[in-house]
C-alpha cells in the first residue's frame, strides 16, 4: 500500500513538478510553535515536512540545527511530545510526515514501538543517518510492517555499488547529501554537485532522487531542480527562525518558502 510519501511524489511527477521538502526541529522554537509553522510551510509551498527528533549529538547536523535541538530538548521535547507533534500536524493535514533522527533515542525507546508510534501518530517516513544499509534488515521489517517508508542517505563518497544497495533498500525516496560533512554549511553548492546526481540517477532506478544540505536559496533550488526530483532545505530555514524578531517569523518563513517553490518551478 503506498503512503503519503509515494502518492505526493507521484502527484507532482504526473504534473511535472519538483517537490519541496522541509526539515524543521520539533518542539523549536516552542513545543506548540511546530504544528504552526508546518501549516504556514504547506500553505507557502512545501510538499513533504521533516520533523528532526532533537537529540544531544546529532552527527550529521551543523551548529543551526544542534542549537535548535538544544533549545528543544530545553523545552521538554521528548519522543512522545514528537509524537503528539505529528498528531497535531495529521489531524489538520494530510502532508507527508518524515521522522528524522538518531538511533540512539530509538534503540532506547524500542524499535517495533518506535515504529507503532510512528505510525499510529500519522508519520509516513522515517531517515535515521547512523543506521548503515548493511545492518538495517531488521529496522527495515518493522518499518514495512507500519507501513513506514525507510528512507536512507546516498553521499558523494558513495560507489555505485553502494548507491545501487541503498536503492534497494529505500522506500519513499533516496535522500542525496550534496556534499560530504555537515548540515547547514554556508559554502556555494560544490562544483561537482550535478556530475554527482547523474551518477545517482544512473544507479538508482527505484526511488526519485531528492537533494540535501547546503541548499539556501531559490536559486539554488533552480540550478538543481533538472538533476533531481525535488530538494530538502532545514538549516536556511531554520536560520530565519532564529533571526526572526520579537517572535514574529513565520512572514519570513513563508517568503523564504515561496521563494523555494518558485525556484524550483522555473528549473524544473
């Protein structure tokens, strides 16, 4: 049976449409700020939310998504306020609902329960970076079994052997880093960013190709919209949260948003 993730992709492939993912921290600015800001997102643009799980050492993560997940754990978020979380958003909308986070916090809270949580909370997707493809059978049954499409990371560094296992174990979509190290770096793309999405559209023929990190503009959603099935943007994002005034940043956010959107419309 597909979920939301897979019927969204579809939708916006039938119609010639890149889709526009969003990652934003649970619980952050404030616990009861998220469901706000993902009714703001969708309005402005977004196709697919990204709730990050805050967790105390997220290796994947530069220093805008780390202080957001430091606020929010400073606020009492925990697995089961991330769960809420997700119920709030599933009961005023039917946009896919991606869990991003670490294994740590799961293996602590159980898998299968993890995974029945998930999915009973209106979650369709789960991205857990430290889980290796080789040693990801087991979470992958259970996910499967929820009805969770488990969505796992391709990188530059990776062979095309490997891009072409990680193909086979995805569901949803594959998620590509354009760039090796960190989330939230404020260098330009790198230079080799297209090269290295055509070799992922060569190896991985199940799933679209949705692009990564360093992503901070329409421009740049433009320039990758032809390589790709759609981008994922969170620290830029992010960023605009907490430069926002007196609290007021959801005008900017929805700007930001439209300007995705936009960006990836004229590429496309």
């Amino acid at each position: 049976m597909k979920n939301r993730i897979e019927i969204t992709l579809d939708s916006l492939r039938q119609r010639n449409r890149k889709a526009l993912s969003i990652f934003i921290t649970a619980g952050y600015p404030a616990i009861d700020a998220t469901p706000v800001i993902v009714k703001a997102l969708e309005k402005s643009g977004a196709d697919i939310i990204e709730l990050g799980i805050p967790f105390s050492d997220p290796l994947a993560d530069g220093p805008t998504i780390q202080l957001s997940s430091d606020v929010a754990i400073k606020n009492g978020v925990t697995l089961r306020t991330v769960f809420e979380t997700a119920h709030r958003i599933r009961n005023e909308s039917d946009i896919p609902i991606i869990l991003m986070g670490y294994v740590n916090p799961v293996m602590a809270y159980g898998v299968e329960r993890f995974m029945e949580a998930a999915s009973k909370n209106g979650v369709d997707g789960l991205i857990v970076p430290d889980i290796p493809v080789e040693e990801s059978e087991e979470y992958r049954t259970l996910a499967l079994k929820f009805n969770l499409a488990p969505i796992f990371l391709a990188a530059p560094t990776s062979s095309d052997e490997r891009l072409q296992q990680i193909d086979a174990a995805s569901e949803g979509f594959v998620y590509c880093v354009s760039t090796t190290g960190v989330t939230g770096r404020d260098n330009l793309l790198p230079e080799n960013v297209k090269e290295y999405l055509q070799r992922c559209r060569n190896q991985i023929n199940n799933n679209p190709l949705l692009v990564g990190f360093g992503i901070s503009s329409g421009e740049d959603a433009r320039t990758l919209a032809p390589y790709c099935d759609g981008v994922i943007v969170g620290s830029a994002l992010i960023k605009r949260i907490q430069s926002g005034r007196d609290g007021n940043y959801i005008p900017t956010l929805c700007t930001f948003v439209k300007e995705l959107r936009e960006g990836l419309d004229n590429g496309a």
